[in-house]
C-alpha cells in the first residue's frame, strides 16, 4: 500500500483507524469469471434471513448473480482523527458492517477515488481481504468529476487496485458524467475509453459502465459516442426523481440501448428515509408495518430495468432493515402509487436545493467551508420558514458561514448535482439579514 495515503499524524493512530495493511490481493490478473461457492460470513446478529436476498442475472455472469442491494461506501462511519482535527472511518466498524452484509447475502460493494476523502477505498479493501475473491463484486471508479484528473488515468487506476488490494475491478465506472465533464470524457487527447478497454482485455475490469448526474442531452450525448462499450449506467432514481430530474426518460433511454440500470440515492442523501408525520401516517394507512425508508425500495422493485440499487448504509440498524426488504418483493399497486406521487408534489415545492451530501464540493473550497451543511442550513431555514435553529447554528460557525464564500465558483466545477452554489449562500447571506 502506498506510503502517501497516510495522513499528517502518528503512523500507528492512523494504521488503527482506517487499518492499512500491505497485504494484496490473491486474486488473478484473469479473475473476471463466474463466482461459484457461497459466503461464510460473521455471526448473525437478529433475526435477519441469510437466504432471501434478491439477485439479479448479469451478462457475462454465467449462471451468478449479483444481489439487489448494493452497499454504497460513500458514508461509512466515522471516528473522531487522532489529531482532533475532524473525522476519519472507523475500520472496525466497517469490519462489522461487511461481514454482516456478506453473511446475509449482499455480495456488491461501490467505492469511489473520492469517498472520504479518498480512504473509502483503503478501508474497503481492509473490510474484503478476509474474503474469497469470489464471494464479492468490487466496484470502483474513475473520477472524471475533477476535470485535473482526465490526464492521469493510467496512474489512478493503478493506486485505485492497490488501495482497494485486488488485482481487478468487477465493475468500473465513467464517474459522473455531467455537464462539465462531458466534453474532456470524450476528448481523444485523454484516451480514458481506450484504456480502461485495455484493462478490460486484459481482466483489470471485467464490465465498464458509467454514472450519470447529467440532464438527458448529456446522456444521449455519452451514448452516441460510447453506448456500444457501456454493459451498465448508474442513476439517481427515486420516487422524486422520477420526474423532477426525468428518470423515466432516462432510464426508457438506456433501455433502448439494451443497457442495465444501476440506482445510486435511492433514499436521495437520507431525504427519504424519514418524512413529515403527515406524509407518514397517510403511507402507513396503506401498509401499516411497512418502514418509510422501505417504500422507497419498494417503488424500484416496480421497476423490471434496475439491476442494482446502492444503499449507503452507516450502521447495522440500517444493514439489517435494507436486508429484510431486500428479501421480499412487494411492489407498489397503482393506489400506493398514487398516493406516493401526490405527495411528491408537496415535497417539491419545499425543496429548496437539491444537494445529497456526497462532499465533493468541500475539497475545492479554498475557505474550507463545510459547504453540505450550509446548503443544509439553507434548507431548513426554507422549510422552516426563518425559525430560530438555522440562524442558531450559522451564529456558532463564525468564520465558515454562507458570509465566508468568496464567489470563487469553484466548488461548483465538481458538484455532482450541479447546483449553483455560490449563489444558494449569497442568498443565504441576504435572508439571514
């Protein structure tokens, strides 16, 4: 494992945190097969089925499949660092957490070059090792969401498989194909496409597909030039963005082009998962032991084109809720759906900024603002209509208020959601007067 990855602080705090080893992988340079033989994963902690998770087929899979539920590596717990100056991941919970999911049927794992900072990989690869290669599908991905990137792909791609310790990618993504990266992704000077094709020959990757945050023009674009290489396309879809960011179309698109379906927040950043007590209770008079974070897993079993859906699960409680829907299908009727959109309608007129707290945007903010909770600031104000918890908290951050922004644009250039950010916080500034 490379020495660079370690942080500013004493090399045994930082080893116990994120557990870096300089263990590799056992798996081989050709390993994209099937994977025959089951888990022998951890201890099972409730009542919790170990034998009903939902599988999809896959092309090139042979006779394995991968599980519905994916486990997104976006938001892994976190500890308080050493140094005391913010958070890292905590190993040994993820330990727990991977074990849990492997045991019990979850058998797809998404990590990116920029989770945390770039240590979802490292602890990642810790959580796996344990494993048979062949008990998993590791997926990771290029970050072309940072346009200084596009030049170093070879390089990036080489670290991505020693931070995750494997010696392959089961599944390799384009990362978030948007407005802003469009033109450099399909830019021949950076030869992305034909090198991760190289890889692919030669079994580093054994199925190349993309993520897409960008609005339809963007994706037919992607298509057009690529769509022929692409086994797989990863999406925001929810029972929001079903029609607010044109899902449907979206996905009625990729259909077109015979490629599988991949949702990425489908709780839309935790938004989901816990609603307005009125919106709740009309949902529980519908299915009164059915979770609220469930109905929106329900509605994409509705959905016969999603393969995968990605959960970035934090805790057990989590895990152990996901995994119990995942092991039944109960799709939505048409009353349940209903009902369901016309509550979309209501919470589409309070949603003020779209932003899902993946934190891209903080590592090119040169004020270090913790730009997520300020949108976040901005919303409940806006829900709330003024309040006293939003102006409460922006008086306690002094310096790293929405005051501190210097309309730089800069986090902007890797927002996924493409939201205007320096604007939301000068507008934030004006009502807060």
């Amino acid at each position: 494992m490379e020495e660079h990855h370690k942080n500013n602080m004493n090399r045994r705090d930082f080893l116990k945190i994120v557990g870096i080893t300089t263990a590799t992988s056992t798996a081989a340079l050709y390993g994209c097969g099937s994977k025959e033989g089951s888990s022998e994963g951890s201890k099972v902690l409730g009542p919790i089925p170990t034998d009903k998770m939902t599988y999809r087929s896959f092309p090139g899979l042979g006779s394995d499949k991968v599980s519905i539920l994916g486990y997104g590596c976006m938001r892994w717990p976190t500890v308080p660092a050493p140094d005391g100056k913010g958070e890292m991941i905590d190993q040994d919970a993820v330990n727990e957490l991977v074990d849990y999911a492997i045991a019990h049927g979850v058998n797809y794992f998404d990590t990116a070059w920029g989770y945390h900072g770039g240590q979802s990989e490292i602890v990642l690869g810790n959580a796996l090792k344990k494993f048979d290669r062949s008990q998993y599908y590791l997926a990771d991905k290029f970050p072309g969401y940072d346009l200084d990137n596009m030049p170093h792909v070879e390089e990036i791609f080489t670290k991505q498989l020693q931070k995750c310790q494997t010696e392959y990618f089961d599944f390799y993504l384009f990362h978030n194909v948007c407005e802003k990266n469009i033109d450099a992704y399909l830019d021949p000077q950076y030869q992305i496409l034909d090198y991760l094709l190289k890889q692919k020959e030669q079994g580093r990757i054994c199925h190349l597909g993309f993520s897409c945050h960008g609005e339809m023009s963007v994706l037919k674009r992607f298509l057009k030039e690529y769509g022929k290489h692409m086994e797989f396309c990863q999406l925001q879809i929810n029972y929001v963005d079903w029609k607010f960011q044109h899902a449907k179309e979206k996905v009625e698109l990729l259909d077109e082009y015979g490629i599988d379906v991949w949702v990425m927040e489908p709780l839309r950043g935790g938004k989901l998962a816990q609603l307005k007590p009125e919106y709740e209770s009309r949902l529980h008079a519908l299915r009164p032991t059915e979770s609220i974070p469930a109905w929106a897993f329900r509605f994409l079993q509705s959905i016969p084109q999603v393969k995968m859906v990605l959960s970035g699960m934090s805790n057990m409680q989590q895990l152990q809720e996901n995994i119990e829907t995942w092991s039944t299908k109960k799709t939505l009727n048409d009353t349940e759906k209903e009902v369901l959109f016309s509550i979309v309608e209501e919470m589409k007129k309070k949603i003020v900024v779209p932003c899902t707290s993946c934190r891209y945007c903080t590592s090119r903010c040169p004020q270090g603002l913790d730009i997520p909770r300020l949108l976040s600031l901005y919303n409940e104000y806006a829900f709330s209509q003024g309040g006293f918890i939003a102006p409460m908290v922006v008086s306690t951050l002094k310096d790293k208020g929405p005051g501190a922004c210097i309309q730089c644009h800069s986090c902007e250039k890797v927002c996924p959601q493409q939201i205007h950010i320096a604007d939301v916080l000068q507008d934030f500034v004006y009502r807060l007067r």
